[in-house]
C-alpha cells in the first residue's frame, strides 16, 4: 500500500487554513470574509492567527513546525486584511489542525464551534460560524 493511500483523508469540515501571505509569513487561523451591504467580500478576517515556521533539522531527519503568534504586541486575537496580502489560501493537514484545535480548546473555543457537518452532495459551504 502507497504512503498516500496510508494517509488519513484531509479534514475539511471547519474554517482554520493556512495563508500565504505577500510577506512570505505562513498564518495558521481561523479565516472568514468580510462582506459590505450587497454581500460582496471586501476582505476577510482572521481569528488567533500563528506564524507556521520550520525548526531544525532532528536526528530522524524530521523538520519540527513551529508555531508563534502572529502579532505579539496586542492582546487583540481578530484582524482583518485586504486580498490583496493574501497569495494562497489551504487547509492545513490533519496534524497540524489537531495541535491548532487543541490550543484553541486551551483558549476556550471548544472543539463543537470549530467543526461543521458537509453537505453530501458534493457542497463543501463553509459554516456562518466563525469560531468566536
């Protein structure tokens, strides 16, 4: 059996992604829009954002992820951003959903607020709930 068919299957089921942003930075949080008054999104909103960075190297030829928050210098865990910072937008594999959910849980947003139930015919709309 292929290492890809050993693999869980991709959680997809809850708004936490990772971003790419124009600075390079890679942000793990939870991601939503920001619509005006007709329903057009006019930028989005990220909620207890974490910079994504690569430790060193193990002995098992393993590169840690590493996680800090993003802005350190305000209690304040929402922000929002134009698309125009934003170069690519992915769910973040399984693993590091779990550890991101795990210290959402620390925080006091509970598992039940970050997942939603998919459509089963092939809908995958995101939940209105943003995890606050």
């Amino acid at each position: 059996m292929s290492n890809q068919q050993t693999q869980e299957q991709l959680k997809t089921n809850h708004s936490v992604r990772i971003l790419i942003l124009s600075t390079g930075e890679r942000i793990l949080c939870l991601f939503g829009d920001v619509k005006d008054d007709q329903n057009r999104t006019i930028g989005f909103k990220i909620f207890h954002p974490y910079v994504l960075s690569l430790g060193p190297q193990d002995e098992n030829g393993s590169l840690p992820i590493k996680y800090s928050k993003w802005c350190p210098y305000t209690p304040v865990n929402e922000f929002r951003i134009k698309g125009e910072h934003i170069i690519s937008v992915t769910y973040p594999d399984n693993f590091i959903l779990d550890n991101y959910v795990d210290e959402l849980e620390i925080l006091g947003i509970p598992r039940e607020k970050l997942f939603y139930t998919e459509e089963t015919n092939g809908d995958s709309s995101e939940s209105d709930e943003d995890g606050e």
